[in-house]
C-alpha cells in the first residue's frame, strides 16, 4: 500500500534541564499530555551521537487543543554541548518552531504579562498574515501564529507546533524532500528580499528567500484531530549559507533537534525515500526482527531521513499507544484494518495522562 502521513509528530528538542525545560512548555506552551517519559539508552541512533549508544532521558508531550508535541530530550553521563553562537537565518537546520494559537492580540498581551523573552510586536509576512517571534530561556525560537485545526478547548492561549522554519542551503533542491516526501506541495509564497517581520530576528536584516509551503492535499490519520494540519517555510541565504545548527555536536545536544511526522506504510515510504535519493539513515526494524520498538509504554516503528543539508526528518508508524495506563489499556493501531482518525471519546481519554 502507499504510504500515509499523519501529520507531524513532534520536534525534537535537546536541552540542559529535562525537569526544567518540560515545565517551562507545560506553563507556555500547555505540553501536559506525558504520552511516554524513557529513560534509556538510544543505542539505535550512534550514527549520530558520535559512534557510541548513549543513556539519555526522553519526554512526548502534548497540548491537547491540538498540534505536535514536543519531544524533550536531555543526556545523561554525558554535559550536553551548547551552540556557542546565537542560531540565525541563513544557518542551515530547523531555526524555528511555528506555534498556533486562536487570537494572536490575547496570546501576545498574555505571554508580555509573563515576561516572556517577545522579540518585537505582530508584523504581517509576505502572504498579509500576523505573527510575533519569542524565545524561550534556552536560546529557542518559536513563531507564534493565528492557525486553524483545533480539537478541543481547555483554555490554554496557544496548542502546540503548526511547523517549522528550516534553513536550507538551496530551496528547489530541499523541496525533493519538504514537497516530493512530506506532502506540502503548494506555494503560499516565494519571495526574496529583506523582510520587515523577520527584522526582529538574528540575521533578519540581510536579504534571504523564503518559501511557505503547505499540503494540496490535507493529512490524515488516527491522530490528525490533535495533531492537525501544519506548513514549513524553507529560507536560505541566496548569498553564503550559514553553519549546521549541530556544526561540532550530537544530535540531542540542545536546540530542535529533529522533525517527526506520524506514517502509515513504512515499506512504501522506504521505497519512495531510496528513489528520491534520500535513504532511511537509521531503521529501528534492522535491529528487531520486524517487531515494534519500544519507547517508554509506546510502541512501533521509527526511521530518519536527511534533507540535502542533513538536517534529520524522522517517522513514526505507530503500533501501541497508552491510555490509561495504570488500567492497562492501550491503543492497538496494529489491529485496526484502516489509518482513519480516530473517534472523539477515544483520544479525549489521553487528558487521564495529563501532569
């Protein structure tokens, strides 16, 4: 069967402080739904922790009003590395974490009554849309933007991620993976020149070209109502392209680390990377015989790809998921005859994870 994707996931985050960091996302941001905490060591991904398996602790959060989660990953045994530079557009990896939220004015006036780092006010991008950039204690950055596809209520003024802003070294060549693999095929814009909204930004004030992608074709799948829909501006410096956001550490080390989106149909996925020239890198099946890989109570299948500049794009097929886990019940993707969202009542139990 063709593959499917269900949306993104989660995005990677490394940090410092585990306990510290996941609080800070509960308290802005709502990441309160704990799907799976790990504590183990990720001997599957030593192609990217410098040769060696490596302990670390793992966290996946959500904000059930809707939108990814945030994976929250800290090493152990090991002090993590911290870029020495501030991250800037026109360096090459994942720069920014998109935030949805339903009224950007209330939002904006709620996170300046936090004292939240806000970098500047609202400012329309070249499509006339509104947003306003802030950063996080640990040097993140995240755009906060009026976005659609919510599932339920609970007060919160934003839900989770809606998409990222990628540094790339060229655009057309990136978009083999961004369009050809992930699905956002339609151009909201392409514009070049230097823009008044990313002006409050590191870099903001050289020219770049950025590109606002979405899908024609909308995502689907069982978790799609929490996940929701979500677009990726690719930017690159026409110029000189910037360095890694990883240049001269681990995948883990803090900063986003990774985008991960929600599939069904892994084979055919592995079909359609190898001929876009873009293999799985890492493949949890060659080490399990074909069986699920476990994460915490979670359970499935999980490989990387690298876009051009090798900034990594994982997948997630889904087998188990905890519900109520204390009661035993799980839910059994590997049992159900079809990728279809799931019904209301059945992810609404997830609130029982809440902390």
């Amino acid at each position: 069967m063709e593959y499917v994707i269900g949306g993104i996931q989660q995005i990677g985050i490394g940090v410092m402080n585990i306990e510290e960091s996941w609080k800070w996302y509960i308290d802005m941001f709502g990441m309160d739904c704990k799907i799976f905490d790990d504590d183990s060591e990720a001997n599957l991904m030593s192609r990217y922790t410098g040769g060696t398996p490596v302990k670390r602790r793992a966290v996946l959060a959500y904000n059930l009003q809707s939108g990814s989660g945030f994976e929250v990953w800290q090493y152990k045994g090991r002090k993590p590395a911290e870029k020495s530079t501030m991250i800037k557009l026109g360096d090459l990896g994942i720069l920014i974490c998109k935030i949805k939220t339903r009224n950007l004015k209330k939002t904006f006036e709620y996170f300046g009554r936090k004292n939240v780092n806000i970098l500047g006010k609202p400012v329309r991008d070249p499509a006339g849309s509104e947003s306003f950039f802030m950063k996080d204690p640990y040097n993140n950055l995240f755009q906060v933007m009026e976005f659609n596809h919510w599932f339920i209520d609970e007060k919160k003024p934003t839900g989770g991620s809606c998409g990222a802003i990628i540094g790339v070294s060229d655009i057309d060549k990136a978009r083999v993976v961004y369009s050809g693999i992930l699905g956002y095929d339609e151009v909201v814009y392409d514009s070049t020149g230097i823009f008044p909204d990313l002006a409050c930004l590191p870099g903001g004030d050289k020219k770049i070209r950025r590109v606002l992608l979405k899908c024609s074709k909308p995502f689907n799948g069982p978790f799609i109502k929490v996940f929701g829909q979500s677009v990726i501006e690719l930017v690159c410096d026409p110029e000189e392209s910037g360095e890694k956001t990883l240049s001269g550490r681990l995948w883990g080390d803090p900063g986003f680390i990774h985008l991960c989106y929600d599939i069904s149909g892994i084979d055919s996925l592995m079909e359609t990377c190898n001929k876009a020239g873009h293999p799985f890198t890492v493949d949890s099946r060659s080490n399990q015989n074909g069986d699920s890989f476990g994460m915490g109570a979670a359970a499935g299948h999980f490989a990387y790809i690298e876009d051009p500049d090798g900034t990594l794009i994982e997948f997630v097929e889904t087998h188990k998921l905890p519900v109520l886990k204390k009661f035993g019940w799980y839910i059994d993707l590997k049992k159900r005859r079809t990728y279809k969202p799931l019904p209301d009542w059945m992810i609404k139990m997830l609130r029982f994870s809440k902390v």
